[in-house]
C-alpha cells in the first residue's frame, strides 16, 4: 500500500471513528456533517471523497458496530464445545452488547428509522443472522441427530426474531440490566424445554 493510500484508509478510518462517538452521543439528526469534520480534522472534501453523505456514513458505522458484536458473540461460543453452552453464552454476549450505549443507539433505537426498515434487515441479516443460524443448527444437531436444512432455518427465523425483539426490549426497559436477566431466563427456559425433548429421543418431526 502506498503512503497515499495509507493516508486515505488512515482518514476513513478517522471519519468513522468519530461519526461513532458522535452518533452516540447525539443521536443522528443531532450531529452535522460539520462536527463530523471538525472532530476528525478534515474538510469536507476529504468526507465526501469516502462517503456520499450522512447517511452513507452512518451505514459504515452500523456495519462497524454490527461486525464487533457478531465477533464477540462468536468468541464467547468458541470458549465451549458444548451446543447448549454456546447456545447460551451466544445469548449473554448479545444482551450484554445492547446494554452498550453505542449498539444501543446506533443499532437499535436508530438503525430502523435512519436506513430505513429494509436496509436495515438486510444489515442485520448479513452480520448476525449467520452467527443465529450456526447456533441453532449447533442445538438442533447435538447427538448427531438429522436436522434438515430448511428446519434449521426456521428455527432460526424464530430465534432471530425473538433476539432482535429482546434487544429492543432490553434498550426500552427502564432498567436494562433486570430486562436482559429476565430474558435470558426465559430463553434458557425454552432451550432447556428443547434440550430434554433432544435427550429424550423426541424428534422436531415426531411433533406433527
């Protein structure tokens, strides 16, 4: 990489880091293009050369904040073997990180209103839902037991849409941290109903 390109990724990286704080702190309609640059020390012509505009940039932040959480999701799972452990450090990780101001604001009070409710699924699609979906099949394969593949997406469709529905929930509790206790208590409650079902034999086809 030559030393003008390094001095261009140098300035994204900048550009993106302080449109994070900012973002955080103020929200999106509250933080200019102008205090973007100023805290980044650039002109305007240096933001637009990376980014269409606000919004554009505000993606890349998301994205950002989305890829950390699924990194730190998937590095929790990683320290057991055990599906149901996974299952459940997975879910810990996750109501820990919507507690955090910046997943809390950017993400989920934010993220829907300024991508817009598409764009928006799409991004979460792309970062977390394969991280949902490995830990389903993890679940619903443990034992070496046959799980097709369509099953295993419809399992996590539900999971999926039941994180994203705690994780707003958690942000708009007046205490977060009861709420996240209280889910992961309710969840645990639902894995252990499946994980006695598995060890009792009891196939998800057996339910028809």
């Amino acid at each position: 990489m030559s030393r003008r390109q390094q001095f261009s990724a140098s300035t994204k990286k900048t550009l993106v880091d302080v449109a994070e704080r900012l973002f955080t702190e103020h929200g999106y309609a509250s933080t200019s293009l102008d205090a973007i640059v100023a805290g980044a020390e650039v002109t305007k012509g240096a933001l637009y050369h990376h980014f269409s505009g606000k919004q554009a940039l505000y993606e890349v932040v998301f994205e950002k904040v989305e890829a950390a959480t699924a990194q730190s999701i998937d590095a929790a799972m990683r320290e057991t073997k055990d599906p149901w452990e996974q299952a459940r450090a997975g879910l810990r990780t996750f109501l820990q990180a919507v507690q955090q101001p910046t997943y809390r604001r950017i993400v989920v009070q934010e993220g829907p209103a300024v991508l817009g409710y598409q764009r928006y699924r799409e991004q979460e699609e792309r970062s977390t839902f394969t991280v949902v979906e490995d830990i389903v099949a993890a679940v619903l394969r443990a034992g070496d037991r046959t799980v097709d593949d369509e099953m295993v997406a419809t399992f996590a469709r539900l999971f999926f849409g039941a994180m994203s529905a705690a994780g707003e929930s958690v942000t708009e509790a007046s205490n977060p941290e009861d709420a996240a206790e209280r889910i992961e208590l309710a969840v645990t409650y639902l894995l252990t109903g499946v994980q006695t079902l598995a060890k009792q034999g009891v196939r998800v086809e057996d339910m028809r």
